[in-house]
C-alpha cells in the first residue's frame, strides 16, 4: 500500500534497518539473542509524515544455526492509534462532565462510575463499584417502582423518567435519569449505561414559579374583594379572614395604630388563635414584634420567637407560636396599622410570605383609605 512503498525502492535499499525503521541497535541485538523481537515504530512515509507501525524482527539462520539475515514484519497502526486517542478523548470527557455516569453488568451491578457520581451522591467510586443502584435507593421509596424499571429495561427497552434518590448522608435529591442497555452480537444484554442529572434545585425552582403564579391570583382576588369594601369594621374582618383562607396561616390579626395613646389595637382576627386573643387587645407601639412594625415602619420575620427579644406571647398558657410576621401598613410613609400572621411551627415563614404580607397591607391600605373617602362623604351628604 501507499505505506509500504514508504520511499523510493533504490532509497530503501541498503539503507541499515535501523535507519530506515527506526529502531536501535537493542532491538537488533535482541532479534538475534533470541530469534524473534516485537515493539513499535514510527515511519516517514512517501509525504515525509511519521506513520506509527507495529513491527516485528525475526532471525533468519543457516542450518548450523548461524545468523543468516533478519526479516522485518511491519503493520500500520495509525488507526490502532486513533482508536486509543479517541478512547482517551472519551475518557476525559465522562471524568469532566458533571452528568453522572455509571456502568452497571447484565445482573445489574456497578462496574465502573464518573467521577459526577460521587459529586452527586457523596459515595466515593470505590463505595459504589461493586454494588447495585439499591444503594441510591431512600427507604422508604416504594419497591414497585425500581421493579417497573428492571422489568422495562431487563426487556432490552431503555427507560428515561425522574426518581428521586438517596445520598450518602441519608439526604435526598431528584434525579433526571436514563438507562440504556448495551448488547452483544447475539442481542443479548451484556450492560447497563445510567446517566443521571440532580434536577433538585430546577423542581424547586418550578415549584416557586407555581406558587408565585398561585400568590398573585390570590392577591388580585383578595384584593379586588376587600377594595370593593366601604365599612371599615367590614375591611379588617374580610381581610383577616380571606389571608387565613386563602394562604393557610394559622393566626392572622390586623391592628391600627393610635399615635395619642401609643398604642395599637387589634381590628380583626382569624385562624387557630382567634378565640383565644382579647378582641380589644392593644400592645403599647414599640413593643412586641407588632409594636416594633409599627414603630420602625419595617417588617419583622422571626422563624424562631424564642430566640428573639421583641417577641411578646400575651396568653402564655395558650399561644403556642413559634413563628410570627408583622408587616406595616401605611399610607405616605406613615404607618396606620400592621398585618400580622403566626404559626405554631418554627420556619414557617419565608421570603415569598413576606412578600405577599406586605402586598395584601397594601391593598389593605386602599380599602382603609376607600372606607375613609366613603364615610367622609356620607357624612358631608347628612
């Protein structure tokens, strides 16, 4: 072939072999020693290229057993060699990857795993190989599930779907998965190729959006409601009562704020503690985290009132909260009530809660300043 006809015949002849294939000197002495030496070489080929080649030297001997001449055996290897690069190519490529790898046999157990794995579940690659994916199994996830898979994929059927899986520290996470079996000539299973995504963080996110989208349906309903409102009693009973409906807080309460007597009074109330608050209780501005909203004109979170000195339980014996958020309501900067929600579990509020208290404070706002305009001109009308 082109390779073989590397240069010239008349190039080629009497040329030492260690020239022209490269090799030295040892390998020479080493055919002759003991009659056969392999190995490999390049060669610069008709285009002046190196061609990597396979090469064997054979001793050729006369009868009295006498070196006669040594005859060479060469092999083109650059497709040897190319395979062995794009292996190393691919190698690379599943240790970089954050998509977790693994290979498992046709009896299901795992041979070899990309470093992703262990980013993933914290077991180690030695933790893993040799073991079944039962290990990424939480305990209580129902036996039917990985059975559906092992039947689907013992079929010879990929199977593709979310699951979610246990971490080396007993945490769990969902994983975007796919399994695909391997076969030999005779179409029968000879492996299993796994490849998994921690999607923990995107379903989470995913799940914020519905919320969020179900938040703002709820407020625009509660709000079209309680504006629509003219009796100002009316307002803060509608309110309470639509926030604890509509969110699910355990306790909601709604205070104005009375600057001649330092004070702040409860309006309305709903939820698990409605029959145990006074429903003329007031709390002095200032105090408690109602009082501290409504003096600072800021919103106060505490996932933990024990831990928090503005926290104030008025009926000890009976309120068992354990979180409480109050957000201001105001109008122009000053502060003319305050939206409070609590719960008998701690970190039972967040950011999105926060966001929708001090949205539905404002609407409440709207409806006071709407009740206010009405009664002030039924009374210009009297």
């Amino acid at each position: 072939d082109d390779h073989v006809n590397l240069r010239e015949i008349d190039r080629i002849r009497n040329q030492p072999i260690t020239e022209f294939l490269r090799i030295n000197q040892d390998s020479i002495d080493a055919a002759l020693l003991y009659g056969i030496w392999s190995g490999e070489t390049t060669i610069i080929d008709q285009y002046d290229q190196e061609i990597p080649f396979s090469i064997v030297l054979i001793t050729h001997r006369d009868d009295d057993r006498n070196p006669e001449f040594i005859s060479a055996v060469i092999r083109d290897i650059s497709d040897l060699h190319q395979a062995e690069d794009l292996i190393r190519l691919q190698s690379t490529a599943l240790d970089s990857t954050s998509t977790g790898i693994f290979i498992a046999d046709h009896q299901g157990v795992i041979i070899w795993a990309n470093p992703a794995i262990s980013e993933i579940t914290g077991f180690s690659s030695e933790e893993v190989i040799g073991q079944t994916p039962e290990i990424f199994s939480p305990d209580d996830q129902s036996g039917d599930i990985p059975e559906q898979i092992l039947e689907r994929i013992s079929s010879g059927k990929g199977w593709q779907g979310e699951l979610t899986n246990r971490q080396k520290d007993g945490s769990t996470y969902i994983s975007e998965q796919a399994i695909t079996p391997v076969f030999n000539s005779n179409g029968s299973v000879t492996h299993y190729i796994s490849i998994q995504q921690d999607i923990t963080k995107r379903k989470a996110d995913e799940r914020s959006l519905v919320q969020r989208a179900t938040q703002l349906t709820l407020l625009k309903d509660i709000g079209e409601q309680i504006v629509a409102v003219l009796d100002l009693p009316l307002v803060f009973e509608q309110t309470v009562q639509l926030v604890q409906e509509s969110f699910g807080y355990h306790h909601v309460g709604i205070y104005t704020v009375n600057p001649q007597e330092d004070i702040v009074k409860l309006q309305a109330k709903a939820g698990g503690y409605k029959n145990l608050i006074p429903s003329n209780y007031t709390q002095k501005i200032g105090q408690g985290l109602v009082g501290w909203v409504a003096h600072k004109n800021k919103f106060a979170l505490s996932n933990d009132v024990e831990l928090d000195k503005r926290y104030i339980n008025i009926v000890p014996e009976k309120l068992f909260t354990k979180s409480e958020l109050s957000v201001p309501i105001h109008m122009s900067d000053i502060v003319i009530g305050v939206l409070d929600a609590q719960s008998p579990d701690k970190d039972a509020f967040d950011e999105s809660d926060v966001t929708v208290m001090q949205t539905l404070a404002d609407q409440v706002a709207i409806a006071i300043d709407n009740a206010h305009l009405h009664a002030a001109i039924k009374r210009s009308l009297k």
